[in-house]
C-alpha cells in the first residue's frame, strides 16, 4: 500500500473494506438475480441495466418481482411455521409505508399477505388494488374523521387507535353509520430498538400509542362504545432491527398486559358467524435488511422462530392460551428487491486536510439526489453503489456519490469503492433502494419523480409512471399551462 492509499483509506469508516474486485455484487444487498453478462453489464431479472435506461430513462427504480414475492412468501411460511410449533395462528400484514403502488398490494394479496396502510392516499390505493378490505388494517397517530368514515364504510379488518379523542370519533362514527369496528389499540411498550435499553422509561416520550398503564383506560372506554370492538394490542419497537432482543423483552410487557386484560374479559371482537373472536396480538415490524456487506441481519426464520417462543413461553407461564400474533414487516420485504439506476455525469477530486493529513476523496455525481433517495439526508443511512454499463478495469477508489440538487447534503452514498475509471455517461448502481426512496421522493429543486419499473423473467414493465415538467407545471397556478407546455417539451421525459 502506498502513500496515496494510505490517505484514501483515513476517510474510509471502520465498517467499510476495499474489495478485492470492484465489480463485485455482495450477497444479500442484490437481488438474488442480480449477475453480470459477457459484457459486464448488471442484469436484474433477466434484463441488462442498459436496455433498462434506453427504455425507461434515468434515474430509474428498478423492482425485481420475484424477489418481492420470495421474500414476501418466506416471511409468511416462516411466522406459520413458527407459531405452528406452539398450535397458534399468524397474520402477516405488508406495511404498504415502505413502498405501496396498486401492482405491489396485488403481489402482496396473492402470496397470501395482509396489507398495512397509515393514510387515505394508501388505503384508497389498497382498496383501488382490490385488497379485501377486511384483510387491510389502518394505522395512523391522526386519523382524520373523514379517513375514519371512509375506513369503516370500507369494511376495513383493523383499526389501531392511537388516541383517546380517536376512540370518541370511532364511537360515533359507527353508530352514525350503524356499523360495527374492530380496533387494536396501539401500546406503546417502553422498548427503543435503537438502543435496546429495554428499561428506559424516556422512551415512552413519543407521538404514537399509550403507555401500558393508559392502555387499560383505553380499552374500558372501547367496551363503553356499542359499536367498536376490542380485538387486541399493537405494538411497534423500531425500525431496522437486527435480531430478537427487543421484541423478547416488548413481548413479556405486552403478554402480561394482554393476561390482565383477557381476565376482566374486555376482548370483544367477533368472527363473521357471530362467535367470539380469539384475541390478537401484534408485534409490529421493522426486521432489518443489509444495505452494505458489513450489515449481518438475521435470517427471517431465526426472527420468527425467536419472537413467537418468546411470546409462547411468556403465555405459558401465565398459563393462558397463545393469541393470534400478526407482523408487520416492510422493508425486510421490499427493500432488497429494488435497485435505482443513475446516470454519471461528473467526476472530481476534492483534497481534504493539510499536510499529513492531506487526503483525496472522489465525488461522482449522478442525475438523482436527495429527491429520489431522501434517506442519506434524513438519516445518514448508508447504501452500496455499483458500476452498471459495464465492469471498471482500474483499481478501487473510494467515492462519494452525490445528486444533482442544490445541497450539500445531497449525497447518495456516503463512502464506497468504485472503480477507478468511473466516468460521465455510465451507468450507476445503487443496491436495497425497494423501501423508504419512492416512498418518501418530492420534487425539491422541481426535479420530477423517476418511475418504478418491475422486473420479471427478462421483462419490465412501468408500475408507477414517472414525472414530466410538465406534470410539475400543471400544480403551478399562476402559469398557462398550454403555453409552457410547449415551450419545454421534452423536458423530464421519463
């Protein structure tokens, strides 16, 4: 190693190595399908990342079908085989916030899958989708009166109240509409993912559910209520969790408030014959996925295999029968499938430091940014980059990839080695983009949406449309329309 890359290499973070081989795609942060043709183009589903630029333009998010279904299919096998140890049932509900388009709750419903929804653009979508109503439920720490109306007159299986004022506005909208409502109410159970600090009541300071000790207030108003049913506790720890430590520890909470509550006989919810319903118990989502290869997430049947014995043993040693459990993953589904493909434009180098400690970083910038992948800036979350066109024949350097966007801020992926010989015009790679980027894109510096393609069996198809400059001057008042239309034809075609 000489000077050089003994200066490139104090700007890399510990977690980060250099590959042996640039091109390289790591297990578990590509798709399954993901490979390289003879000419070193990246494949996704059969369909080389060139054909899909010249089809669909840059950038583009790419969705590799299968692997969605796969993935979605073996986390519902997973949890059945799981409960099925104990004699128990599972729901498993896709969290439509990670990524929902009327093509996925499709995918969802036919593996077998429930679908989660927190507004009424998702639940319109869902049901647009022709997701059975009773298999949707409905989150949200605001629920406008008007989403509620439409919920219930909907049929929607499960509505998880967040709020006192909520299960008021639910009481009177069913007997408004003389219909009857399941609720869960959400707990919020004193356990931080983040940290893990299981006993933390600080944690407990945040917008979403009751405490465990309101949560009984909460319950004995819903029984007060004709028409709302009490049908089980909803909890939620975190996001991007590796490992079973934490559900463990919200599962003995929520099993003991689960035990009071089922021996003063408040669980009221009834089957479609009429007959008591068996109480639900749900541990919300939030299974981590790798968006690097230092990333070690825990394979899906060691997650389900931990949380369900956890919850079991908690009821056998309060000799109750185990309740219905119900999932709420998203990301651990979606994430991985997607890749979005870029467009380089420019490349440079920046020295950062003075003297010894002088080093060099590239800067690759992209036609993408922070309004497309809005992750990095948010979070400081970090991605894995790849060339696309094509395989690099120099050596590794590490890289910056940055947007297009009038921000600093605006980075792609923070540190990653990318070949030397990255120049403008290839075609750039960025892995595990399926959650939280379509999801979470705006038009900041009016840069239109790109549009997501699915991929299957060498073909793609678009399943949500990219945006024109047009569609951006169609939300502008105070410009005519046909006018500007025709002056910038062409601009931001997808």
């Amino acid at each position: 190693m000489d000077a050089s890359d003994h200066q490139t290499t104090r700007l890399a973070p510990e977690w980060l190595t250099e590959p042996s081989d640039p091109n390289d795609l790591a297990p578990g942060v590509w798709p399954a399908s993901a490979h390289r043709d003879a000419d070193g183009a990246l494949v996704l589903a059969g369909v080389p990342a060139p054909e899909l630029a010249r089809q669909f333009g840059t950038p583009v998010l790419v969705l590799d079908e299968d692997e969605v279904r796969s993935r979605a299919r073996g986390t519902l096998e997973a949890f059945r085989r799981a409960a099925g140890r104990h004699d128990g049932k599972v729901r498993v509900y896709y969290a439509g916030k990670a990524f929902l388009s009327a093509e996925v709750a499709r995918w969802m419903v036919d593996e077998g899958l429930n679908v989660d929804v927190c507004s009424i653009g998702e639940l319109t979508v869902a049901l647009a989708a022709g997701v059975p109503p009773r298999r949707i439920g409905f989150h949200g720490n605001n629920k406008r009166v008007f989403e509620l109306e439409r919920a219930v007159e909907a049929g929607v299986g499960t509505i998880i109240v967040d709020s006192l004022i909520e299960i008021e506005r639910l009481g009177a909208i069913t007997e408004r509409l003389d219909r009857r409502q399941n609720v869960l109410v959400r707990v919020n159970s004193g356990v931080h993912a983040d940290t893990h600090s299981f006993l933390a009541t600080a944690h407990e300071d945040q917008k979403f559910g009751f405490t465990l000790d309101s949560a009984v207030e909460a319950v004995e108003r819903i029984a007060e209520l004709p028409l709302v049913d009490f049908a089980g506790l909803h909890c939620h720890i975190g996001s991007q969790i590796f490992g079973v430590a934490g559900f463990r520890e919200s599962a003995s909470r929520l099993v003991e408030l689960h035990a009071h509550l089922l021996e003063e006989g408040r669980f009221t919810a009834l089957t479609s014959k009429g007959a008591a319903a068996k109480p639900l118990l749900n541990l919300g989502g939030g299974f981590g996925i790798a968006y690097t290869r230092a990333d070690t997430p825990s394979p899906i049947d060691e997650l389900a295999s931990g949380i369900v014995d956890a919850v079991a043993d908690e009821c056998a040693v309060r000799g109750i029968e185990l309740p219905v459990l119900a999932f709420e993953p998203g990301r651990s589904i979606i994430g991985t499938a997607g890749v979005t493909l870029y467009e380089v434009g420019t490349t440079k180098s920046v020295e950062v430091g003075e003297g010894e400690e002088r080093a060099e970083r590239r800067y690759v910038s992209v036609d993408g940014g922070m309004s497309d992948n809005a992750r990095p800036a948010l979070y400081g979350a970090q991605y894995s980059a790849r060339l696309a066109s094509r395989e690099g024949v120099e050596a590794p350097v590490l890289s910056r990839v940055v947007g297009l966007h009038c921000e600093s801020g605006d980075i792609v992926v923070d540190h990653e080695y990318l070949p030397g010989d990255v120049t403008p015009g290839d075609l750039l790679a960025v892995a595990a983009t399926g959650a939280y980027t379509a999801a979470l894109a705006s038009n900041y510096n009016h840069v239109p949406r790109p549009p997501v393609v699915a991929v299957a069996d060498g073909r793609a198809r678009i399943i949500v449309r990219g945006e024109r400059i047009e569609d951006l001057l169609a939300r502008d008042a105070g410009i005519d329309l046909p006018a500007a239309a025709e002056k910038h034809a062409g601009n931001g075609e997808a």
